[in-house]
C-alpha cells in the first residue's frame, strides 16, 4: 500500500473548490493501493482522469408541441414515462407522438444514434437511457428530457457515459443537484458533474461487458414473456379440450355450457359443492408467544399466496387470526374483484390469516384445489364468472356462499391433478428464468460498481464496435450456469 496525497487531474483552484465541496481535503493522505490516487471521487486508477460532464458533452432539452402531443401518429416522443429502471426505452405502455411538421421545425430535441437520454423532472428524474436506433420517422424527446450528445466519439465512448449514469457515483450527484419534482435537476448543475474517465480502451472495455450481461437479461425476460405466452395459450387448451395434445383436440367430444365448451365427460358444479369453508371454531389459532409464525395474504390480481410476514405469537394473540394449513384455498373478501385468491404452499407449515380470508377446502377428494386455482386465474375467465356471483359486481365485500356459487368445469380428479402437473411445470420454468433475471441484474450492479470505480480492470478487453461502441474482438465472456 501506498500513502499518497489528494490529487486531481485538474488545476489547483478547481481541485480546492470541489475536495471542499465533496468532503474531501487537499492536504488530506489515505492508505491507497498500488496503482490509485486520491481524487474527488475518491480512490481511482492514476491513469485515470476526471473531468466535469460539461467538458465531454453538449445538452439539449426537447419542446412541447403546441396543441399537446398526437397520440395516433406521427413521430416518436420520448418522455420521462418512458425511460424505464434498467436504461431501456419503453413505449409499450403509453406511446406519445407529434407530427412530422413540427419535428421538421424544431430547433432542438431530435434524437440521434448514440445520444444519452436523462430524465430531467419528475418523478423519474435522474432515470437515462442509451439511443443505439431510432426509426426511420424520426425520434425526439419532450421537455422534460435532457439529450447529452458526446462531442468527440473518438475520445470518449457514449455508452461508457451511458452506463456511468446508472452508478452510484453518478446518483449521488443527481441526489445532490435535486430541486423536487419540479424542479428537479438543471443544466447548469449537470454540466458540472464529475464523472472518472479511464483509457479509450478501457471504456470500451467496460462498455462491452456491461452490454453482454444487460442483454443476457434481456434475452431471459424474452425468454419469460415467450413462457407466459405458452402459458395462457396451454391454459386455453386444457381448459377446453382436457390434458391431451394439441394434435388431437378434434378428436375431442365437446360440450355446450353456460361457462362455454368443454369434453363432454365433464361436469359444471358450483364451488360450494366441491368445497367447504372451515369453521372458525375449528380453525382457532392456540397462541404460543415464543412461536413463530408466518402471516400470509393473497397477492393481487390472482399471483397467489405470498408471505406477508413473519410474526411471534405474541404480537397476534390479541388479534383475530386463523391457522391454515398446506393445500387450503384462500380468497379475499375485500379484494375478490381483482382476483385475490390462492393455495397455501407447502412451504408454509405454520402460518396464520385474518377473519378477511375464509380458509375453504376440498369435499372428500372431489377437486384437485391447483387445479383451481389455475382454472379462476384466466383473466378472460375469472371476469366472466364473478358475473354469476351475487354482488360481485356491486359489492366492495363478497361473502363466502356469494363465492362458493361460482360454477367451474369438474374433470375426473386424474384429469385434474395432470393438468396442474402440467402448468407447474410451466410455472417452474418461469421461476427459473426469473432467478435467472435476479441473478443478472444482481451481477450488473456489482460490476457496474466495480468497473466504474476502477476496482475491477477490464484494459484487455479491446477494439470497438462503432455501432454500438463496444468490443467485437473482446474475450467472450464465460456462459452463466442456470
């Protein structure tokens, strides 16, 4: 280790005004690793440089459309709405639009391949973006985005810049510079950012292998949107035609019924024929204040039990709670409308819920209860039968005999249990890929922090691909294990 003192790549008196500023001294010495100085940063490489943003970039913001935007065609609009988390441009949800007339006509805010996009005002203040496409038609964003467009891409990697934007090092400045919703953060402070700049090289580098694991992620939620697709359409199919291949659905015999075509050897029942609710009485939770229980509730919108959290005895003995087990159906009563509704995971051994989820069970092996819970979790489905529920569609409470005459189809219990085989399977898969997307996004921000600290070096990664500004002859980067 080496005992060096405070040290800039920029002149004196800048270097006193912002060690000043940053807590730093300049008189101040640190125990530093071999190869690093002191800087207002922090410890960085030493052939490292830092300079302020203002002195790389130049900014825009985008103006408004007299009129409001066009919301049918026209040129693509980006605002803060639509610079999502991970740095990605998302127009899925809410796509915005102005006419080709005044972008022709604007003097600032059209968008370019290669710009970095920063939210300037709002509640997604600070949010930003990398630009590597726009469509033929054009792009531009509102006034509520910065456009930070690099002066010299042979000196400085925009994407480099781009990912810097998502460090810590970047936030804690724009948590600085922050004004409120409003006001949020101004050019003239954004300008003066201090961001560590290594080698052209090296920013290249880090540019690359943060790009391989941002699309490994990508590619895994493809991979999970293609299994929630393959999800709903497996439902559809099973619902319909029973567990048995697509290419021999027309083999199958159906029948017409008041909740649409199914096999002809399957019954409709109301709930409360294949279920019963469990008697309070039964059900009583016996509090033991050294015990450890689990407080669960159902999820909205039909995602199933979640444990809610975790709780001594005796912080529930004055309260109303019922104890559950394993394989019980849960619905809540308040929230009924937008599907909360679940089985109890076999996980949960020792979990315990209010008076607002009556616990219902199976009437001596008659139903198969997964095999429900996915059957009730179709959209289309569920919207369709609460209908049949008195007050369903009224009421903000549903009573348990309301919710027991809902009607569902009854296959033989074999057909049942297989059909759940079978969707758990898909559900798996998706988990799997899920972990997968938490392992990535866990792995982005380690190395985003260690890159852009310079605590992990990556100059051995060379080249560039002008298109994107990474490296087409990197080292490949080692397959991730599932």
């Amino acid at each position: 280790m080496k005992r060096k003192g405070f040290s800039t790549t920029e002149n004196t008196a800048r270097t006193e005004v912002d060690a000043a500023a940053s807590g730093h001294s300049v008189a101040n010495t640190e125990d530093l690793p071999d190869g690093f100085q002191m800087t207002e940063l922090g410890p960085l490489p030493e052939d490292w440089k830092v300079v302020r943003l203002g002195e790389l970039a130049q900014f825009q913001t985008g103006q408004r459309e007299k009129g409001g935007a066009r919301t049918d065609q026209g040129i693509i609009s980006v605002g803060g709405e639509h610079i999502t988390e991970d740095g990605q441009i998302n127009f899925t949800s809410s796509p915005k639009y102005i006419s080709r007339e005044f972008f022709q006509n604007m003097a600032t805010g059209k968008v370019n391949p290669g710009d970095i996009l920063v939210v300037k005002d709002g509640a997604r203040t600070g949010k930003s973006a990398f630009v590597r496409q726009v469509p033929p038609t054009g792009m531009a964003v509102n006034e509520h985005v910065f456009i930070i467009r690099v002066h010299d891409q042979n000196a400085v990697v925009p994407e480099y810049v781009a990912f810097w934007f998502r460090s810590k090092m970047a936030w804690d400045q724009i948590r600085s510079a922050y004004h409120g919703l409003i006001g949020g953060i101004n050019r003239r402070e954004v300008t003066k950012f201090l961001l560590g700049l290594p080698p052209l090289p090296e920013q290249r580098a880090i540019a690359h292998v943060l790009r391989a694991v941002q699309r490994a992620k990508e590619a895994t939620e493809g991979v999970i949107a293609a299994l929630k697709e393959l999800k709903k359409s497996l439902m559809q199919h099973l619902f319909t035609y029973g567990p048995v291949p697509v290419t021999e659905r027309e083999r199958v015999p159906l029948q017409e019924t008041e909740i649409g075509p199914i096999p002809a050897h399957w019954r409709v029942v109301r709930l409360g024929e294949v279920l019963y609710e469990v008697p309070r009485a039964h059900r009583q939770v016996k509090i033991v204040d050294n015990e450890l229980y689990t407080r669960i509730a159902t999820k909205l919108y039909g995602y199933g039990i979640a444990a809610k959290e975790l709780v001594r005895g005796s912080q529930i003995a004055s309260k109303e709670m019922y104890r559950t087990q394993p394989g019980d159906f849960l619905f809540s009563k308040i929230n009924i409308k937008k599907g909360a509704f679940g089985v109890v995971p076999p996980h949960l051994t020792n979990a315990v819920v209010t008076q607002e989820h009556p616990i219902l069970r199976p009437k001596d092996d008659m139903l198969h209860v997964n095999y429900l819970d996915y059957y009730l979790k179709q959209p289309h489905t569920w919207e369709r039968l609460k209908v049949h529920a008195k007050g369903f569609s009224g009421k903000e409470r549903v009573k348990v005999r309301e919710f027991l005459s809902v009607p569902i189809p009854l296959p033989p219990l074999a057909e049942q249990r297989e059909i759940a085989r079978m969707l758990q399977a898909v559900d798996a898969k998706i988990a799997a890929e899920e972990r997968r997307r938490a392992a990535l996004e866990e792995l982005f921000k380690t190395l985003l922090h260690a890159l852009m600290s310079g605590r992990m070096r990556v100059p051995h990664i060379v080249g560039g691909e002008r298109s994107c500004d990474s490296a087409p002859d990197a080292d490949k980067l080692p397959k991730l294990e599932d």
